[in-house]
C-alpha cells in the first residue's frame, strides 16, 4: 500500500489523447504532466490505434518524469470499448481496433442475433465497435486466419499493464462497461463468451486495487528507475471518475464524468428501470458492484459545434442565456448520431436565423445541460450531482444544469477526474476539499424553454 506522502505516476488514455501525469497523494494536485493525441491509423486489416506511438511516448514521459520529480507507483486508466488481442509470444496478434469502425451489414446482423439479452448484460446495442463483443465477432469473422494466432485477450487498460509487468490480466470495470461479455447481476462472464469461443482465451480477472508485480526489469533499465515500481491493475477511465466518490461520500448522488463521452451514474439506483433504446446500460465499479448509466458523446458534441462558431466574448454569453431563452433558439439531437438518450435523431438549429456566436453558444450549453438532465432522469439518479472532468469548468453548463434539475451541483477542479481516480488504485486516500458548489437558481423562462425543446425532438 502506498503512503499519502508518495507520488503516483498514470497512464491515461482517453479517445481523443492521451496523457502521463504524476500526482502528488497528499493534494491531488498534478505535478507533472505529458500528453499526445491518441491517433487512429488507417492502414492494415482495420482501423485500429497507433499503439508503437503510445508505447514510446509512455517510455519517454515515464523516463523524463523518473528523474524529476520522481513517483513511487504506476497506474493505468484507458477509454473502455477496446481489447487487445495477444499472441503466444505476448505480442500484438491484431492491431487494437478503433471502436469508431463499423462493420459490414452481414456481419452486424450476424452478430445481432448472437448476442444476449439486455436483461443479462445491461448492455445496450451500440453501433460500430461500441460493443467488444462485437469486435471479437468482427475479428474471429472476417479474418479468421489472424484471430486464429490469438491466445489471450486481455481488457485495454490491462494490455498496458501486461506491457508494463509481464502479467496479463483482466478486470471488471472495462468487462462491465457495454461489451455485453459480462453479467453484472451475477459477476461473472456472460453467456456471450461461450457462444464466441473465447473463454479460454480471456486472461484470468484481478482486482483493479491489485499491485500486479514490478516494472520490467528491461523497461526499467530504460526508464531509469534505481528500485522496483509496482504497477497497479488499472481501470477503465470514468470508472476512475467515480471511484473517489464511492469512497468518501454516502449515497444517493449522482457523478457525470465528461470527456469525450460524458458518462452519468446513478449511485444507490437500481437496474430495473432501464432502457437499452435510449443508451442506459449497467456500469461495473472497481468493487465488481453494477451501477445504472446513461451516456452520450457530449465531448465531442461540444467540441463539432463550439468549433463551427469560433470565437465569443464569455462576458456577452451570461447576458445571451435569457436572449436565447426569449427567442426560442435551440440546437437539437443528435450531433454525434448514434448514441445518446435520443436515438435516430438528426442535429438541427431553431429559430437561429441571424443568431449571434455568442447566443449559439448559449444555446449549445442549454443543450449540453438538457442532454444531461435527460440521462439523469432515464438512471432515476437522486441526490447532488458531482460533475467531473472538462465541463465542470463551464460555468454556464453547471449553472443551466443545477436550475434544470433543481439540485445542487458540485464542480471538480482539475482537467479529469480519471488520473486522480486511477491513482487512488494505490491505497492513498482522496485528496480532501477544491469542490464548488453551484446552487440551484430560478432562471425566467427556463421551463417552458425545456417542454419546448422536448416537444421539438419528439
């Protein structure tokens, strides 16, 4: 167990970057940091991650940060939706498939009629490779003669792991994150993964809290490590988020993890109100027990339209909100198709003829906020809501959100919560205290501006 007065090192992969940050145990408080796009390749047998590129800028961050300011641990958090595919050597049998390819229609269908049930899986039908299970049909499908080199598969943050210490491994939080290879209400591997023919190749399951053995001695030699490392287990990255809350604050509440995906768990809700149409799924946490979620790709949503209107005064956009408001301008699902708690639905503008940046923009944060709301409503999720990640520095989110759902919302300083969160695999406590806190507020309008979105994407 590693002692609050110790620095963690952690590998966070996300969709859209990735980042090697040391966080000193005592405050939270990131000491060092280096990052890099996650770039997706389009040559091979697929799309699939530039995992040489992430490799190297691993070795080189680990090196530059081993010598200054130094760390006594290593953990791992990765986007979820991956799986890395081992040959016996211990190497890469098939590239690490892009989750963002999608596959033919034969193969999809095929796949369809394979899968189990939601009331098994709690996890819903995803498009494109949203589903590894559907990427392992994919693979063992259309190219039968590569997937017939596999030995071991292994969970994406666990793949690193493995590089890292030699010992593979694989852990609940990324099985239980819709790949419909687990069942959450019992623990254990879903019925999918007889029916795939896999379940000899699925590396043994450990504890994401487990120390899984020292660095390589080769890697460690060319980090420039003078003493054994251990290397945490590791886990999926909002999953990360929401761990330092399991730990210290009592239920219900709710946690909204945002990046490229923001992700809303219901803790202390149950299962028995879910719907797989509208995105909600069972999320596994890093103590194995199932939580209710929604999601959509709201990072990414933001990041399309923020980037289409460029530039704005914030000062102007407090003051653009009740305009907004007035004149009915609303942007409507879906920007990023395909999932969300709106499915099928195409993004439109209304009522934006002639509509400033500054009030487009408003409307994009209403948006965001009624998003949110929408997924917290479809959870049941009760209590505070803790935002964490990106949004929680959008003042307008946060204050539209508080007043939609009429609670408070409670901001998490920093870039992500999913590095403080892996580094809490460690055995450190929480860092206390950084929270703001965002009251709810009565905002003119607002109500009828909500029936009224609602009425328009119905």
């Amino acid at each position: 167990m590693t002692s609050n007065d110790s620095r963690i090192a952690v590998l966070d992969i996300g969709k859209t970057n990735a980042k090697v940050v040391v966080l000193d145990s005592a405050t939270g408080a990131e000491v060092a940091e280096a990052r890099t796009p996650n770039t997706v390749l389009s040559d091979g047998l697929y799309p699939h991650y530039d995992i040489d590129k992430l490799w190297s800028f691993t070795l080189d961050a680990l090196r530059s940060f081993a010598k200054e300011p130094g760390f006594d641990a290593i953990s791992i958090t990765t986007h979820g939706a991956s799986a890395a595919l081992l040959d016996k050597a211990g190497n890469l049998a098939m590239p690490v498939l892009d989750y963002e390819h999608e596959y033919p229609a034969d193969i999809r269908d095929a796949y369809a009629r394979l899968r189990p049930p939601f009331e098994e899986t709690f996890s819903p039908h995803q498009t494109m490779g949203l589903n590894i299970g559907a990427q392992l049909h994919y693979q063992k499908t259309a190219l039968p003669d590569d997937f017939a080199k596999v030995v071991t598969i292994l969970t994406y943050p666990q793949y690193w792991t493995a590089r890292l210490t030699g010992i593979v491994s694989n852990e609940v939080t990324s099985l239980g994150c819709h790949t419909d290879l687990w069942n959450p209400r019992e623990g254990r591997y879903s019925s999918l993964v007889d029916a795939l023919g896999v379940r000899d190749l699925m590396a043994p399951i450990r504890s994401a809290f487990d120390p899984l053995g020292p660095v390589l001695p080769d890697i460690a030699e060319a980090i420039g490590l003078t003493r054994e490392i251990p290397v945490y287990c590791g886990i999926h990255d909002s999953n990360a988020s929401l761990l330092p809350h399991l730990i210290d604050r009592a239920a219900p509440f709710a946690v909204v993890s945002t990046g490229t995906w923001v992700i809303s768990f219901g803790v202390g809700g149950d299962l028995d109100h879910l719907d797989p149409k509208r995105d909600t799924l069972a999320n596994v946490d890093a103590y194995g027990r199932a939580v209710p979620s929604s999601r959509f790709m709201g990072g990414r949503e933001f990041e399309t339209i923020s980037g289409e209107i460029g530039h704005v005064d914030k000062e102007e956009v407090a003051s653009a909100i009740g305009q907004v408001i007035v004149k009915g301008l609303m942007l409507l699902p879906n920007v990023v198709p395909g999932s969300g708690p709106f499915p099928g639905k195409s993004a439109r503008w209304v009522n934006a003829q002639s509509a400033t940046g500054e009030e487009r923009y408003a409307a994009l944060c209403l948006y965001l906020a009624l998003m949110n709301q929408a997924c917290l409503d479809l959870i049941g999720a009760q209590g505070p809501v803790i935002v964490e990640g990106p949004f929680a520095l959008n003042d307008f989110y946060l204050m539209l959100l508080a007043a939609l759902t009429n609670r408070d919302v409670i901001a998490i300083p920093g870039s992500t919560g999913t590095s403080q969160g892996a580094a809490l695999l460690t055995g450190i406590k929480p860092p206390a205290g950084g929270e703001r806190r965002i009251a709810p507020s009565a905002i003119p309008g607002l109500g009828a501006y909500r029936q009224a979105w609602h009425a328009a994407v119905a």
